[in-house]
C-alpha cells in the first residue's frame, strides 16, 4: 500500500523498489502470509502504474530464464505477465567468421521454453500493482535515505520524502539500491571491480523476417551480441539487441547515424533474419565484474546488483538475484519459525551459506564466456571451437549449459 508518512519501527526496510526489491518484498509477502513481518520500501523514484501493459519500440527489456518463471510462478505474478512475455524456443549460438556453432532448444531440454524476454516497464507495472494492492507491505516513494547507522538490533535510517525527515529503526535493511549505491559508500561496503574494456549498447531493432522466437547469442572478436526476441509492434518485427563492443569503439558507434549503425550492425550480426529495418533509441554503459566484498553486515544484506554486477552475457543478472531472493526468503522464514532475529548474523549467514555455490557458479560462467569470446588469442579461438564443439555434439554438456542458462542449478 502506498504511504506519506512511515512508521518508526519496522521489521525489514528494503531500500530500492525497483525490479529487485520489489520481488523481494512480494516473494517475502507471498511465502509468510499472515506471519510476514512488518515491510517498507524504498524507492527513490515516485510510482508509476499509469502505463498499460503495451509494447513500444524502445521499450528496454530483460531476459527471465525458465528458472525465474517458476520463482515468479511462487510469488502468483506470473499469471500478470504471460500477456507480456516473448517465449525464447530455441538459441542459436555461433562464432562469427569462424566454424563452430550450437543449438539448444526447449524440447530436448523438456521445457516449454528456455526463457522468456520482457519489457522492463510490463514487469514494473506488474510488481507495483502488487506492492500498492498488499496489505503488508508499505510502499513509500519518492523518498530517498539520507543517512544509515548501525544500532543494537538493527539499523537507524533517516528517510527524506520531501515532505518532511523521519527517523526509522529497521531490525533489517534489504540494500537493492543498484551497483551505485549511495548507502554501500557510506557504510563503507568495498566492491571487487574489474573492468572488461567493453561496454553494451542497448536497443531495439526490427527485422524483415520473424524471429520464430529464436534467441541469437553471436560471438564476434570485440564480445558478444544478444538479439532477443520482443512481441511485434505495428507490424515490425522486434528484437531486444545487447551488443558488446571493445571501449574505443563505442564512441564511434553511438555516433552513427541510423543508416551507418544498421549497415555496422549488419556485418556482425549477418542475415539470419533478413536486413535490418529499423532501429530505436541506443544506451551504452560500460562493463565490469562488481562484487560486494560483504553481502551481509548484523542488520544489512545486499540484493541485485549492489552484490553483484555480471556481464550481460547469457542474461545471468537478474535471474541470479530472484535465486537469492528465494533463498533470502527461505532464511528469513526459517528465522520466523525459530523466533531468530531476522538481522543476525546467524539469519543471514545461513542465507549466504546456501546461495554461495550459485553465486560463484553464476559468476564463473559469465565471467569465462566473456573471455574466451572476446579474445583472439590463439589458444582462445581453439578453446572456444573445441566448446562449441562439444556444445553441438555431446548431449551432456548442452544439458549442463542449458540448465545453467535456463537458471536450474542445484545448491
């Protein structure tokens, strides 16, 4: 439910009502029921549920692996978003300009499909609709943190929304904040960072053939290119792209026009669908591995991206983050049951003794795909055939790179 003025003691304050916190507090809400703890949150940004649920060219999307159905399926939200999803069947995955390419497919992996792709502002929409219809969780925005603190069984925050300052004690911070985050600085949380040289330009394009709800991950020599496929939008056939380009290019792309960014495009992507028809607006942001040195502090947790930033390939972010998510929420409840406090130490280091194997999993792979793609190297090239090899010829490792794209990994 939306408020104006917070109360002054909460069990758990999560703080950013984006994509991840919003399913936080919605997986928390749905798991506890009537036992949930007391819920804030968050959000910088002031809701907005006004947007219908239609497509527009440029609308920005994410890739949901066929693991982030089922934890949305337990949140009961999936039923509000199968009208805005694009089911993926098939990928195709190939090495440009040289031999080698992979296909993975729902039905030897026994799925209706491996993922599904939708557009951010569907899935928002979705998740505060939710929040604003609970009668557990409190939705504040705008508001912003002007200050945190550690206190005796907890933390304080001083929470600004414009119409006044509040003091708010919190037995739990939930800190989805984004990789930015003001909070992370001020508590003096340290982040692992390590840039790729390599930033993603983002944006929609459509195609002169349908794309059969057939996902391309293409490696070329400066990284991977991502085309996704997106429901029509008057008559166009869209795709999401996430193309990877090395640092000194990304200037020059962006400055392309229309016509000499599609013919560029082109050339690296090739005609599997035909030309290229159209594109929209392009966003370009840098590459790096980020990783939270903490991810628990008594009283604190980081979610999303704040824990982790990954390469875009493979579409491991946000997925990853709704896998911790179910496994926070599994912790907290256990805590509930045993009348633990849920921000101890021992609360929150049994969550991380879970999710710890799927986190470094999760990471190694993106980690190691976007280095064996985006290198030339002589022993690179003849690992990267040797994959795509054993990709396309040996059932059991297909399965074991599906699972782990399909997000179905054992803990």
């Amino acid at each position: 439910m939306d408020i104006e003025t917070p109360a002054e003691n909460y069990d758990i304050v999560v703080v950013g009502g984006g994509m991840v916190g919003a399913s936080f507090a919605q997986a928390l809400s749905q798991s506890l029921k009537e036992k949930c703890p007391s819920v804030l949150v968050i959000e910088a940004a002031g809701p907005d549920t006004a947007k219908e649920l239609q497509p527009s060219f440029d609308a920005r999307s994410t890739a949901l692996s066929f693991g982030s159905r089922q934890i949305y399926e337990s949140m009961q939200l999936w039923d509000g978003l199968q009208d805005c999803v694009t089911p993926i069947h098939e990928i195709q995955v190939s090495d440009k300009g040289r031999l080698g390419s992979a296909l993975l497919n729902r039905g030897e992996q026994n799925v209706e499909a491996l993922g599904y792709v939708v557009e951010n502002a569907s899935l928002g929409v979705v998740l505060n609709a939710r929040m604003q219809t609970s009668s557990v969780i409190e939705f504040l925005a705008p508001a912003t943190i002007e200050n945190i603190s550690p206190v005796p069984n907890g933390m304080k925050l001083s929470v600004s929304n414009g119409e006044g300052s509040y003091a708010i004690h919190a037995g739990l911070v939930v800190l989805a904040d984004g990789g930015r985050s003001p909070i992370c600085q001020q508590l003096g949380i340290e982040q692992a960072k390590e840039s790729y040289r390599q930033h993603a330009i983002i944006s929609n394009v459509s195609f002169e053939q349908a794309h059969n709800n057939i996902a391309f991950e293409r490696f070329t020599d400066s990284g991977p290119l991502a085309i996704l496929p997106l429901r029509n939008f008057e008559g166009e056939n869209r795709c999401s792209l996430v193309w990877t380009v090395e640092d000194e290019n990304s200037n020059a792309l962006m400055q392309f026009d229309d016509e000499e960014f599609i013919e560029a495009l082109q050339q690296s992507f090739g005609n599997r669908l035909g030309r290229i028809t159209g594109i929209g607006d392009k966003f370009c942001y840098p590459l790096s591995l980020s990783i939270a040195k903490e991810q628990i502090r008594p009283g604190i947790v980081l979610l999303g991206n704040v824990a982790h930033t990954l390469h875009p390939v493979a579409g491991q972010g946000l997925n990853l983050a709704l896998r911790d998510i179910s496994a926070l929420v599994d912790a907290l409840k256990q805590a509930v049951v045993t009348q633990e406090s849920l921000g101890s130490m021992n609360t929150l280091q049994s969550y991380i003794d879970r999710q710890d194997f799927d986190q470094q999993k999760a990471i190694l792979f993106t980690d190691s795909l976007t280095k064996l793609f985006s290198s030339n190297r002589g022993t690179n090239v003849a690992s990267r055939k040797l994959g795509l090899l054993s990709l396309e010829i040996i059932p059991a490792v297909r399965k074991s790179f599906a699972e782990q794209a399909m997000g179905l990994v054992a803990r």
